[in-house]
C-alpha cells in the first residue's frame, strides 16, 4: 500500500484540471418589451456547422449562380481562410499527441584516435559502438495540456466560422456587385433613350426657330439640357467599368476578363426578390451567423487559455527514460549482457519568478474579458443589422410599389397625348416631352428594383439566410408576403 500510494497521488493530479471551465456564452437581455431577444446559445463545438444553402439561386439569374460558384472555388479570400482552418486543425492535433509520450531511437558510432602516451610510442585508438531508445512523457498534473487542446479546438472551430464568414460575404459581395452592374446597365440605356428625345425635341425646335414659331431661347434651353444628360451619362459608364472589374476579381480572374461574358448586346432583366422570402426566427438565425459563430469560439479559446497559463503557475513532472545496448566493437550491439536502462523522474517548479507567472494569468484573464465582450458586441451588431436590414427591405418595396404607379401614370399620360397629337390639338415637341418624363419615370423604377434587390441580397446575409442548420433545415420558416419589413413597432 505505501509504494502505490505515490502512483494513487499521481493519478488525483491528473484528474485536477485548473482554470474555469467555459459555460458558453453570455446572453444579450431583451428589451422591455422582448424584441431583439438573444437567448444564450449552446456550446458550438457541441453543435453542427451550419452549411451553406445556395440562397442566390431565389433570384432566378443563371449567369449570376455562375458567378457566385466561380467565387467560392477560385477566389484568393476562400483560399487563405481555408490556409488558415487548415493551420488551426494542424495545431489542434498537435496539441492533442502532445498529450502521449514521445520516443526516439538512435545509433552511435565513435573512432577516435589518441595521442602517445610517451615520447616515441606509437598513438593509440579507440571505437564504441551504442544503439539506443529514448522516451520522455510530461504528467499534464493539473490540466494545463487539456486546457490546451480545449484552446486549440476552439480556435480550430473559430477558423471554420471565418471561412463560413468569407464564404457568406463573398457569395453577398458578388450578388450586390452584379446587381449594380445591371442597374447601371439599365441606366445607360435609359439614359441612351433620354439623350435621344432631348435631340429630337432640340432639331424640332429648330426647326420651329427657322418658320419663326419659336425663339433662340427655347432653342439655348434645351440646348443646355441635352448637355447636362449628356455629362450624367459619363460617370455611368466608369461605374460599369469599375463593376466589370469588380465582379472580375471576386471571381479570382484578372480584371477585364469577365466584360464581354457580362455586356450582352441586349440589355438583360435586372434580377429580382421571390414573391415570398423566408425570414424564420431572427434570434436563431443570427445565432447561426458565422461572425458570432467565430465569436464565440474565441470566448471558448480565451477561457481555456486562462487554464494554460494557471498550469504554468504550478510544478510540472516528466520522465525520461533511457535504453541502451553498445560496446567496443559492433558484434557487442547486440549482447544483452550490455544493455543498459535508466528512468529518471524530474520535478519542474519555477517558484521564484517574482510575478511572471501570475501576471500571465491575469493577461489572459484579461484576453477572455476582451472576447466576452468582442462576443456581446457582436451579437448587438448583428440584432441591429438584421433589424436595418428587415426594415429597409420592407420601405424598399413599398417604395417600388409607389414608383411603379408613377410609371404606369407616366405611360398613360403619354397614350393620351398621343391621341391629342393625331387629332391635332398637342404638338409634337410636347409629345417627346411626356415621353420624356416617361423614361424618367422608368430610370426610377429601375433604380427602386435594383434597391429592393440590394436589399434583399442584405437581408441574407444580416439573418444568416444564407446559412441552413442541418437539424432544422426541414421546419417550415415563416415568410413574408408583399411587405416583409418586420416596422410594426
């Protein structure tokens, strides 16, 4: 019983683990009257990765879901946050067979030639031959090893919500950047239209000028118009240059490659939201972000690090063990009659460090404080990001639905003064100019597509819809209908 005892106090060290154990996140309290709850999410590495769900296909563009898969597969941000979970689960294996004890083997071969003895004697010469087996293994006495495969897996799992993260933005950024394109695709064309009404309202006038039904100033004034359109029209084409060039890096390709693929000699529809989008509870899916997913796992890592560094505070026990078999000559390797064993036990314990270790501690005490609160900051970014981001959505489309009225007023204004024309009662000049506030009024819906588009692309990614739980994924989300903005407040 008294010599099991030390090997029985050996095995309750092991068992002591220092530091505190992480008890998941802090939760972000609900106001007073429950929006924008945040309830405490379970430990992510005990939850499966959300994967992602191909949310861009909703807008119903080929071309566009060719883009976004180019970016994912080819882009150089996808591929240095893949470098980089690559890296973290090296590390955590590492941290893991750090655990077990190490041994080496090796072979040694000395020949050495000595010097005379006496003045005259011829030198002498001598050879030793040893073939040997080294172990050592360090007793984790008070955790500070788990503690370090605990740090290693939260970090690991901090890299895999990163390159979730790269993978989410990039998928939005390629989305938002072709939108643009196509809207200031459609402005040139409108703008095209404009410029070519104004030209013809400017020779009609002309024209008018000579018979001497109209004056040099009428002719100045839209004179003076068309120019000014003309001048707007020129910032439009450097803006389809720089979405061009854009959507061309996005994708891993060199800038340039992707303009004749994406300027058609038609123009082509601007893409649009489904007629219902799928919204779900806003505080699970913004759990499920991969930002707080990352988030939280570098809370994780910071709590196991403060085991680490406790461990370090402590003494520290490892083995060495020795194993030999040599002599003078190389047939006495193998003689057992030779072999040699040595087990040494060494006791590490830097006691006198005046302070190091413990100010250690505390940093990363104070390390862990910063993650909670990275991890707090977080989440309220996110609640208020899903929040802007629900709410524009909505004004979006009631903004849409206002400006396609005025188009259509537009439209039916210019019918009937078409049939003034015909009968004889309206000029021609004043034709061109209702067709002209026509084209204004479509350059505005335009636009208002093009934001309600945007805005859905942000929706995606402020709620995590971009991101599917694979338990959940078959529950039915609720939707929005005609106005998904969540304004009732």
């Amino acid at each position: 019983m008294t010599r099991s005892f030390p090997l029985f106090a050996l095995l309750l060290l092991g068992a002591c683990t220092v530091g505190p154990n992480y008890a998941g996140p802090p939760a972000t309290a609900s106001d007073a009257s429950g929006r924008s709850g945040f309830v405490r999410a379970t430990d992510a590495a005990l939850t499966p990765a959300p994967g992602l769900a191909r949310w861009w296909e909703g807008l119903n563009d080929p071309l566009l879901t060719r883009l976004v898969d180019d970016a994912l597969t080819q882009s150089p941000t996808i591929d240095l946050a893949t470098a980089r979970l690559r890296e973290a689960q090296a590390r955590l294996t590492q941290q893991r067979v750090g655990q077990l004890p190490s041994a080496s083997a090796n072979g040694t071969a000395i020949f050495a030639e000595l010097p005379p003895i006496e003045p005259g004697s011829g030198s002498a010469t001598a050879s030793f031959y040893n073939l040997g087996l080294n172990a050592s293994w360090e007793a984790d006495l008070f955790g500070g090893g788990r503690r370090a495969v605990e740090q290693a897996r939260a970090t690991a799992g901090a890299r895999q919500a990163d390159l979730a993260d790269a993978q989410v933005s990039l998928s939005a950024a390629v989305a938002q950047a072709y939108v643009a394109l196509r809207d200031v695709q459609a402005r040139i064309g409108l703008s095209d239209a404009n410029t070519r009404l104004q030209q013809r309202q400017l020779d009609l006038t002309r024209q008018r000028f000579a018979a001497g039904t109209a004056s040099r100033l009428a002719i100045e004034r839209l004179q003076t118009q068309l120019e000014n359109t003309q001048a707007d029209a020129i910032p439009l084409a450097a803006q389809r240059d720089e979405y061009l060039n854009q959507l061309a890096v996005l994708t891993g390709r060199t800038p340039g490659t992707l303009d004749a693929t994406l300027t058609p000699p038609a123009p082509v529809p601007l893409p649009l939201p489904p007629q219902r989008v799928a919204v779900g509870d806003p505080a699970a899916l913004i759990a499920r972000r991969p930002d707080i997913r990352a988030a939280e796992r570098q809370l994780a890592a910071g709590t196991a690090a403060i085991g680490v560094s406790k461990a370090r505070e402590l003494p520290g026990i490892r083995f060495l063990g020795l194993l030999g078999l040599g002599g003078t000559s190389p047939e006495k390797i193998l003689d057992l009659g030779n072999l040699a064993a040595l087990a040494v036990p060494s006791l590490n314990w830097s006691f006198l460090d005046f302070g190091r270790a413990k100010a250690a501690t505390r940093s990363s005490e104070a390390q862990r404080d910063q993650a909670d609160a990275t991890y707090r900051r977080t989440v309220l970014d996110a609640l208020q990001d899903a929040e802007t981001a629900l709410s524009r959505f909505g004004n979006r489309r009631r903004q849409l639905g206002q400006l396609v009225q005025v188009e259509a007023t537009a439209a039916r204004a210019a019918a009937l003064n078409r049939q003034r024309v015909a009968a004889g009662t309206a000029t021609l000049i004043d034709q061109l100019d209702i067709e002209r506030q026509q084209v204004s009024a479509a350059s505005a819906v335009a636009q208002a597509r093009a934001g309600l588009t945007q805005s859905y692309i942000a929706v995606n990614k402020a709620l995590g819809l971009g991101w599917t739980d694979p338990v959940s994924a078959d529950a039915a989300p609720r939707t929005t209908a005609a106005d998904p903005s969540r304004s009732a407040r």
